[in-house]
C-alpha cells in the first residue's frame, strides 16, 4: 500500500470508529476464556423470544401479508387447478386450437367470452371460435387454448407447479449451500479463502450453458437432471454475496468483540452476522427464483428443457411467445401468475427482511 | 479531513464507474469505426445510404433485400452443404448449368455439349466467361474443383454427387482406390472439358447443375487456404453477384451485380441484401417495416397472413417421415408399423398444426420432384400408399398385440428443435396415443445434428425425419431405403424392392415406361411393408413485396433471387 | 501492493489453465461429434478427425491449444463455419457482444442505482413500491417478451430505431437491444441497492454522520452509497461478464452478430473448437473482472484490508 492508501485507510477507520457508539455492557470486560456462554450472557435479554417477535413484525407488514396470501393462493391453484379444469395437461382436443378465453359469468359482460381480436393483414378480424365448434356453447377454456389445442388453464397451473418446484429447490441451495460457502471463506479469509474462491472462480469461470448442457446430454433429459444442472453453478451467485457481507462486517466491533470474547466461528458466523444480513441475502434468494425458472426456461428455448409435452411457466412462455402477435392472450395469464409470483415473493422477502433485522426493532 | 475523504470518496466512486466503463467503451471504439460486417481492413465500409432502405424515399433502390434463417457456413462452393450456405453460394456463383425455376438445367458456363451416342462422354465447350478478378474461367478450373470434390482426403460430403452421377472412376477415388487424376473429367485444352461416364443417368443434368460442381480458379482457392471466402477480397465469384460485404458468419450480406455474368442481361436488380432473422415474428415486422421484401411465415404468422394478397405459399420437394428402426423390438412387427403409420389424421395436422401450406403425404417420392418428360408428374401417376384410416390402424394394432403377446408397447421418438416439428410430434404424439390405446410415444427432442447423429448410429427407436430430393428424380427418396444405403437408418431391407430400384438405375435407365413402373411399384413395396411413415410435404409461406417481382422458387422449393424485379 | 496483484495475476492464470483444461476433460463427454451432416460417410468422419488432431488424445489436445492460443491462433471452426479461423470469427463478433453488453451494464446500472435510491430513501413510500414493482417487473418478464415488445413499440409503431441491428448504424441499431438487455441489471442492481442503502441508513455511523450535520445529497453520495457499494458490485460484476460474452436470446431477436449465439450453436453442433475458444474468451474477462472486483474491494472499503491481509497472512 503507498502512504496515501494508507493514510487515507487509517483516517476512515478513525472515523468509522469515531461514529461507533459504545454503548458498554458489564460483561464485555469478562475473560475470554468463558467463551461461548459469556458472550450468550452478553446478549440483551428480549422480553420475547427472537423469532415471535419478528413474527409480530411480519404481521403488521400490510404488503407482506398481502404476498402471502397471493403466494398461498397459487400454490393452492396449482395444486388443485389441474384438477378441476376437466382438461389433461397434454390433453389435444381436435379442433380446439387457439381459442381465445372463455369464463361463465364474465362472457355476460362481454369480456372473456371466447372472441378475440386477430390482427389479420387485411385488418382486424373478430373470431369467436366456439360459436364454430359444434357444441361449442357448453365449451369454457378459461385461460384459453394453445395452438396443438390443450387446455391452457391446466397448462399453466400444471406448469406453475413445476416452476414452484425448481423455484423451492433454488432457494433451498441458495440458502444453505451457497450461504455457507459465502459466509465460511468470507470469516476465515486467507489461505481457506483463497482456494474457495479459486473453485468459485473455476466453476463460474466455464460458462454456465457448457456444464448445464453436458449434464443434460449425458444424463436422461428430465425435470431431476434440470435442477440438478441449474443447482450446480446456481449457488455462486449467493455465496459470492454472502462473502462479501461476512467481508463486511467481520472486523466490525460488534464481530471483533465477540471474537475476543473466545466465540467460536460457528457461533459467530450464526449468531451474530447471520442476523444482520440475513436480510440480504433472502432478497438475493428472492433473484435466484427467477433466474431459476428462466434458466430452464432457457433451456426449452434451446431445445433441452422439460420434455414435451410437460409444461413449465418458462416453457408455456417462451412456446406462447412464437404466437404473441397473433395470439396474446396465450401468454398473458402465464406471464401474470409469474409476475404475481415475483411480486409476491419479493415483498415477502421485503417484510422478512425488515422483520429479521435486530436494528428495526426499536422502529 | 472531511476535504481527504470527499476526495477520496469521489475519486472511488469515479474508478468504480470507470472499471464497468473501462471494459466496454475500449472495445466499443473499434467498431464504430469499422463497421462489422465490412470487410476487414477496408476503411471505406460506412455507406449508410446502401444498406439502409430509405423509407418513403422518391426512388425505390433497385436492390432486393432477402432475409435468411441462418448464418451461411461457408461461401466455398465445395463444402456448401446445408440450404442456406447453397442459397448464397448459388448467388455468388453458376456452374455448367443452371436451374431455373421450371426446374430444366440448361448450359450456363458451357456454349455447347457434344454427347457421344451411348451418352458416356460429355464434351462441354466453354464460354469466354471471367472470374470477378478478370480471369478466364478455364476447363481446369472445372477439372480442380472436381478433382477436389472426390478427394478422400477432403472427406466432402457431397462427394456423393460424384457417385449419383455416375462419373468415371467415381466410387474408386472417393474411396481412396484411385488417385483423384484417374477421376473421369479432363480439360481437352483451356475451353474444353470432357467428362466421361460409368453409365448414362437420364437426369445427370440436374446433378450437375448442383453447387458441388460448380468451377473454382486452383491458385487463388490455394493462395487464400482457411481464408478463403471470409471476405470480398478473399471470394472468388463468376455468378449473378458479386460480394461487397461480408465476414464469416454475416448477418448481414451486400452483394452487387456481377456485369460480367453470363447472363448479365437478365439480372434487373442492381444488388441484394441477405439479412439474418432468426425470429420469426422480428422477421415480420421488419418486412413490415420495408426492411425485407422477402420473407419466410412460421406457423402463427401464416395464419395472420393468411388472407394477405402478398401470401405465397411455396411447395418445397421435401418430405418429413416418421423413420421406424426395424431392428427395435416391436417395429419389427409388420401391423404394428402399418397400425402406428395409419393412426394419425395428417390432414387436421397441416390445417391446424402447420397451417403454411404444407400438404399431407401419402407417398415416399414428393410431388414435383419427378416429372416425366411429358410433363405429368410422378404423383399423379402414382397410387398413394399409407394413407391415415384410424379404424384400420386399430385393427392392425390388434393383430399386433396378438402377434407380439403385449397389451402395451412403448417408443421413444427423436424431434429436432424446432417450433414447427414440436408442434408436430407432439400433434403425432397425441394422435398415437389416442388411437392406438396401448401405445405410449414419449418426445426427445435434441438439435437437428445430434437426431441425425443418434439416428446413422441406429441409437433410437422412432425419429421424425426429412429428406430434401438432391436432384429430379423418384430415385433420390427411394435409393434411400436400398439395403446398406448410409441413409437407410431404419435398416429396413426387401429384396425385391432393391431389384426393382436398382434396375432402374442400370438396365431400365432408358426404358422409359418400364423404369416407371418399376420406380411405382418399389414405392408401394414400401408402403405395403410400412417402411416408413409419411407425415407431411412440407410447404413455405412466403410474404413478398407487391413490389418485387421475378422471385422464382425452384421444384425443390429454394428461392430463385436472380431474376428479381423491383417496381418503382 | 504491486505484489499482491502480481501475486493474484498469476493465481488467475493458473485458473485460467485449470478451466482450459476442464474444458477439455468437459468436451470429451459431449456425445457426437462436429462432422454430422447428413451425408458423410463413416471414413469421411475419420478423415475429418485426423485433420483436425481430433483423434489426438486429449492431453496432446490440451497442449497443442495452450500453446496455439497463447500465439493468438484459435484454430478453425469444424461445424458451424467450416473451416474458417476461429480469430477473425472473434474479431468481428466479440466488439459487437462487447459493446452492446457494456452499454447495457452502464444503462441498467446507472438506471437500477438510481431508483434503488429512491426507493431506499423514501422508504415505506409509493416510490417505494413503485420502484419496487418496476424491478420486480424487470426480473419477471423474460427478455425476449420484452425485446419483442419494444421492437413493436419503438421499431415498427413509432419507427424511433430499426428493428434489427446493422453494422452500418452500430449505435442507433443497438439501442433497442440495449434496452432489453439492461432490464435485469437495472432490476437486480435497484433491488440490492435499495437493501444495501437501507441497511447502510440505518447504521451508526449514519446517524453520527447526520447528528454531525451532514446530510442530503452529500450524507447519501459519501457515507451511505459508499457502503452500500460492495454488494452492489458483487452482483454487478458476474452479470458484466455474462452480459459482454453476449446474450442469446437478445442477440437472436435483434440479430445481433455478437457471439452468443455462437456458444449456443457451438455447442448444438459440438464444434469444439468454437466451444473452447469462447469459453477461454469468457473466461479470460471473467476472470480479469474478478480479479479487478477483488482489488475495488480493497480500495472502496478500506476496512477490508485485503492487500494487507493476504500479503502477509
């Protein structure tokens, strides 16, 4: 480092110490050697536990809540959606193709009442396609169909659930292995640090679609080896955050503290950095759904997603997509309940994260 | 203190700024200067007013812009292989003959042929025709690129031309048996050429109209080695174009009139533009826009433009089949293969599923690919075979459970990637399983090279597959399906269907009506033993400028951009 | 300093070698091979193996591309071009993803720090959500619905900018893919921003910073934003990578000629050479971006001490 460098490090740690308040407990001045269970006894007692209080929190966020409901009411939906539609998913019913959607009731008010606008060369046509169909009155597509003429009411319920699924387990990897990783070689730093980054390096440094297409190609094509592909270089993302926050906060007082104290690098990286930046990382965790679901969708593009004819929200997107000028209504409904999805979890993720803070308590 | 921070402060943040800024405005200054798609270390590229089409100009350039669903692969008339690279290979080039879109080769390159009577020496006398850098187009620049062609150690795959057309000592020097010297073709003197036969081929013109074919000038082709046809100043052409700009793997392609072209004097346009559109709907709203005057319809787009007076659909010769393996168990079995080949409705799937002309096919050799001299095509005189009956197909697959002892078989089929042949298995998919309760069809779909590959290595069970006709000809479906063909990938063998198609590149060849006959019945053998499944004849929807005039299609469905005319 | 770069120079050249390497092992696995068209024979593919060292065993093949590689020469493409030198492939491609990729960052990223800012600053607001929204939008819909809709908005309704790029008019014809390419680093960048800053605003020495007297603009510029940086270029600097090596699906709907449709058809197609050589590309600026993250670190957050820490451990 040149003096400068150095001057200017030392003149902000200054001030970064200047700004800390101390606020002194009786415990802090204790022997380390009493480890693990001072610095337990050093943790101010809460009237009520950690995790009861933050669910207080969570239930006073209005947009959390809200999430909530929206996101359960999915996964309802695409639980039972499938089933009550009276269609199979890979259902083709001859003559059924791209009909516009059609819902009891709201046909009444002239919305949704199987006719759409098709944007023909020549102009604008009408086309109501049930009025074709011979017993066509008793026919509801209620999102619709697509253009083998599946119903895409349960296509898209059907897909959600599967999209739900490589959504769950991206999180799940997210947060355990990929915040580990980030967290373990962020605390102990050096030489652990150096060899772990240099395996992030060397596995995010081959592109993705190489590994994630050779794993596809030699295993069976399927929904397990799909996840399996995106979950071996999905964790980079979050580990690299979580290192980052541990690299951070670990020489903040409150850590350097705890470390004279003789806490142990388990207690320190969950007890005392986890908390605060957990917040973070459940908003990255929030990204890697997304990325998830559009990896694999990804995949159907290039021909190596989901076998046909099972549908994914990617799949009956980017399918839908080659008939969007012609046929929006197609991908409309599947690209809202990915949006609702997004939405929702992310605001979920937002509440958590203000809930999980220690520092919004006192807000 | 606050003064030091502040600065630093600014100055992290500027080198944080700076460091995303550093690693794209470097590179960025590059080709702003010299554009892409220009030819390298040319300077004088940036000619926005040729490459953009002014919208609502006062004269309409007298240029023809074509849009293109992939990159070329090669600009070198020898490894030209795939439609696309043939499409702007043929372009830039012309060989002793020329097809047009009555699908007649007739001389280009050649003022005249003498054929000797048993018609196994061909002498082809040469027009005064030069090469884009002034050089005379020589007899032994046809004797190189042919010599070339049959080398084992270029491992061509159109070397196979060779073989159709039956050239002397073909077979022996692809093989490696005989040098490529002993290769039937000669230059008598500059303007010369003599080609020799094993046998005469009554439609050896067609093959040879092919781009394979076609001369290349031996010093240049040499002296640019791997360079070769990467840039205008690495291209040689003789054809109705000219490059102007290009780099390996263009989207986006310039070419102008050749005035040295043999027949310059039916070349209209000033030039034309190849642009890459991979999507479909992007395609459209550039034609839209005026950007493209030509361009191909997928599925959905077909249907909007269904009604537009600018919709041509086009037949194209090729044929798409389901390809049974033989040797899988259960395909073996002769009702179960007719019962699968007769259980889906292939008229609903080209109306509904399809929906850009494509036409069902009940039949091996493709309508237009053969046509006799009277000018009756091959499929009106010829009974279909295989045609979709689901009550039928029941019944053979009831046999076929009784024969095979099992109530339910299932099959694997191979699909390649793309939207429309999805569509369409998933369409055959559903049919199966629907009518034929028992049969379960599960989809692998994979790139096209990687189906191709599983199925030369006999690695599948049931692939949905195509075959473009290389020439006019019945022959070039059914020689497919001969005993040890290297395309008959379903290894299906019948003796007396090889009798029958050999004969009728050997003795029959000038017995006209017989050769017929035995080219019609070879077809019903196939149909009778379920050979193959035949889906479809696949069709493209064309959207052409009011306009453009003069574009013209071949029999086999390519896009004939030469004679092109651009109306003001 | 200087040695603690030089020291991780030569850590990112072994890795570099180390991935090489994997590639190979990697591509050894891939089923098929380039030379599958239709009508080769058998012998030809042989022949078309021995040309091109492909029966070599893999270590020879290792070898004979380091060395190659580090002489500037990338070999030929097998497949998708036949036989045309991999470097001018490159060299009039990669510029064109680069550009594009970059403007793409500089735009998602100023636009995403922008509204995270907002969003963090007025926090519990409807700039707030309405930031929120936008970037959870941006993450939602796919790119390719997005590009599409822009070309139909911006190229064929309100014809602003052509539909699809042309080398004629490299900046004017990149804008709309552009756009569409900054979506998700705007959304990504906004959403971490706005976490970060609001963790940032709430801690110590924030509050002493304001109780001091700071505030506005310079409190935010200074003492929060510098902070919140970190992660913001954590998140940033894998997505710059993925981002200047191309993206596929942009590139296809604008018809780009960038390379990330060559990766893709590059694989489909197993033409290896292809393969290898945009990998050790995309490896190379990954690597140097993350090697240019680590130092930033250090030099952003003082505290952090890395050079400091690593050089004398």
């Amino acid at each position: 480092m040149t003096m400068q460098a150095e001057k200017k490090a030392e003149n902000s740690a200054a001030e970064a110490l200047a700004a800390e308040e101390f606020a002194f407990d009786e415990h802090d001045f204790e022997f380390a050697a009493q480890g693990v269970a001072a610095v337990r006894a050093a943790e101010p007692v809460l009237p009520v536990s950690f995790t009861k209080e933050a669910l207080l929190r969570l239930a006073k966020n209005r947009g959390a809540l809200c999430s909530l409901f929206f996101i359960l009411l999915i996964v309802l939906l695409a639980l039972v959606g499938p089933l009550v539609s009276g269609y199979g998913y890979s259902q083709q019913l001859t003559g059924h193709d791209n009909m516009a959607p059609r819902i009891q009731g709201l046909e009444k008010l002239g919305i949704f009442n199987g006719s759409e606008a098709v944007p023909m060369a020549t102009g604008v046509k009408i086309v109501n396609k049930y009025e074709k169909l011979q017993g066509g009155e008793k026919v509801y597509h209620w999102f619709g169909t697509d253009v083998l003429g599946r119903d895409l009411f349960t296509r898209t319920w059907e897909g959600t659930r599967i999209s739900l699924f490589i959504a769950l387990v991206a999180v799940l990897i997210d947060m355990l292995f990929g915040m580990s990783y980030g967290l373990i070689s962020g605390y102990f730093g050096g030489k652990v640090d150096l060899v772990m980054q240099r395996i992030v390096e060397v596995l995010h440094g081959i592109p993705n679609l190489i590994i994630i297409t050779l794993l596809i190609i030699v295993l069976k094509p399927g929904l397990p080896t799909i996840i399996l592909a995106l979950m071996l270089t999905g964790w980079i993302g979050m580990s690299r955050v979580a290192r980052a926050q541990m690299l951070k906060l670990k020489e903040q007082e409150f850590v350097l503290a705890a470390r004279t104290l003789g806490a142990r690098p388990f207690f320190l990286i969950s007890k005392e950095v986890l908390p605060n930046i957990i917040g973070q990382l459940l908003v990255m965790s929030m990204f890697s759904i997304p990325s998830a679901i559009f990896s694999e969708a990804f995949l159907a593009f290039i021909g190596i997603g989901i076998p046909v004819p099972m549908a994914s929200l990617g799949t009956i997107i980017s399918d839908s997509f080659k008939s969007l000028t012609a046929h929006p209504y197609m991908m409309a409904f599947p690209v809202v309940v990915l949006g609702l999805l997004m939405l929702s979890f992310n605001l979920l993720a937002d509440g958590l994260r203000d809930a999980l803070d220690p520092r919004m308590k006192d807000r | 203190m606050i003064n030091t921070t502040k600065k630093a402060l600014s100055l992290l943040l500027a080198l944080a700024l700076l460091a995303i800024l550093a690693g794209c405005a470097t590179p960025s200054a590059t080709p702003a200067s010299s554009a892409p798609a220009a030819s390298a270390g040319e300077t004088a590229t940036a000619e926005p007013e040729s490459s953009a089409p002014s919208e609502g100009g006062q004269t309409r350039p007298n240029i023809v812009h074509l849009a293109l669903e992939g990159e070329a692969a090669t600009l070198d008339t020898l490894k030209a292989e795939d439609t696309i690279a043939l499409t702007v290979s043929g372009a830039l080039n012309v060989g002793l003959y020329i097809r047009d879109a009555d699908g007649v080769a007739r001389l280009a390159l050649a003022e005249s042929v003498d054929k000797s009577e048993d018609n196994l020496v061909f002498t082809y006398h040469l027009k005064d025709a030069v090469w884009s850098n002034g050089e005379a187009i020589t007899a032994h620049d046809f004797v190189f690129s042919w010599r070339e062609l049959a080398d084992p150690a270029n491992a061509l795959q159109y070397s196979i031309l060779l073989r159709t057309a039956a050239v002397l000592n073909a077979n022996q020097v692809i093989d490696g048996e005989l040098p490529k010297e002993e290769l039937g073709i000669s230059a008598l003197d500059d303007k010369t050429l003599e080609v020799r036969f094993e046998r005469p081929i009554p439609y050896v013109e067609t093959v040879l109209s092919m781009g394979s074919f076609f001369p290349v000038n031996e010093a240049f082709y040499k002296a640019q080695g791997d360079s070769y046809g990467t840039s205008p100043e690495t291209t040689l052409s003789n054809g109705a174009f000219l490059l102007k700009s290009y780099q390996p793997s263009a989207t986006f392609i310039e070419m102008t009139k050749n005035p040295d072209y043999v027949f310059a004097e039916r070349i209209s346009v000033d030039g034309l533009t190849y642009q890459v559109v991979k999507d479909s709907q992007q395609a459209v709203l550039a034609y839209e826009n005026g950007d493209i005057d030509v361009v191909v319809l997928g599925g959905e787009q077909a249907e909007l433009y269904s009604d537009a007076p600018e919709f041509t659909p086009v037949l194209t010769g090729a044929l798409w089949f389901l390809s049974p393996n033989v040797a899988v168990p259960g395909l073996d079995n002769l009702n179960l293969r007719k019962a699968l080949a007769l259980s889906f409705d292939k008229e609903a799937l080209v109306k509904t599923v399809l929906k850009d002309g494509s036409i069902p096919a009940d039949y091996v050799v493709t309508r237009l690919t053969h046509v006799t001299a009277d000018g009756a095509d091959f499929r009106d005189l010829t009974q279909p075979i295989l045609q979709a009956d689901k009550a039928l197909a029941k019944e053979f697959w009831q046999k076929a459970q009784e024969e095979l002892g099992l109530s339910e078989v299932s099959f694997t089929l191979l699909v390649e990637d793309n939207e429309a042949t999805i569509n369409a298995s998933q369409y055959l998919q559903a049919q199966i399983q629907e009518n034929l309760p028992g049969v379960t069809i599960t989809i692998e779909q994979m790139p096209k090279k990687n189906r191709v590959e599983r199925m030369a290595a006999q690695d599948y069970e049931l692939a949905l597959t195509r075959w473009g006709p290389d020439y006019s000809d019945a022959t070039t479906f059914l020689d497919l399906f001969l005993t040890g063909s290297t395309y008959n990938y379903g290894g299906w063998s019948n003796a007396e269907y090889d009798g029958l198609v050999k004969a009728a590149s050997a003795e029959l060849v000038n017995d006209i009506p017989a050769r017929l006959k035995a080219l019609q019945d070879a077809e019903q053998i196939i149909g009778a033993e379920a050979a193959i499944f035949p889906v479809y004849q696949k069709a493209n929807a064309y959207l052409i400028k009011p306009y453009v005039k003069g574009i013209e299609f071949t029999t086999t469905g390519a896009l004939i951009s030469r004679y092109a005319v651009i109306e003001q | 300093m200087a040695a603690y770069i030089f020291k991780r120079a030569l850590i990112a050249v072994l890795t570099l070698l180390l991935i090489v390497l994997i590639l190979f092992v990697l591509m050894a696995f891939l089923p098929g091979s380039p030379f599958n068209d239709e009508r080769l024979t058998v012998e030809q593919i042989a022949t078309l193996r021995a040309k091109y060292g492909l029966d070599q065993p893999l270590l020879a093949q290792f070898w004979s591309f380091v060395k190659n590689t580090f002489s500037g020469d990338f070999g030929v493409s097998y497949a998708i071009q036949k036989n045309v030198p991999i470097s001018s492939l490159l060299s009039g491609r990669l510029p064109v993803s680069m550009r594009i990729g970059g403007q793409a960052i500089l735009l998602g990223s100023l636009l995403g720090l922008v509204l995270g800012v907002i969003a963090a600053l007025k926090h519990n607001t409807v700039w707030d959500t309405f930031c929120t929204v936008l970037s959870v939008v941006g993450v939602s819909i796919p790119s390719y619905v997005f590009a599409l809709g822009l070309s139909y908005l911006f190229g064929f309704k309100l014809k602003w900018f052509p539909i699809l790029y042309q080398s004629a008019l490299p900046f004017h014809s990149s804008v709309l893919a552009t756009v569409a390419l900054s979506l998700f680093t705007m959304a990504s960048i906004a959403r971490f921003t706005r976490t970060e800053l609001l963790e940032v605003l709430s801690s110590d020495y924030i509050l002493f910073a304001q109780s001091r007297g700071i505030d506005g603009f310079r409190l935010i510029a200074r003492h929060a934003l510098r902070n919140a940086l970190i992660p913001v270029i954590t998140v940033l600097a894998p997505l710059v990578v993925g981002l200047m090596t191309g993206s596929l699906v942009v590139e296809r709907i604008f018809s780009v000629p960038g390379v990330g449709q060559l990766l893709v058809e590059g694989i489909q197609a197993n033409d290896y050479s292809v393969v290898t050589a945009l990998s050790f590309v995309y490896s190379l600026i990954y690597i140097a971006i993350m090697l240019g993250v680590d130092i930033l670190y250090g030099v952003i957050d003082p505290r952090i001490r890395l050079a400091k820490g690593e050089v004398q451990p």
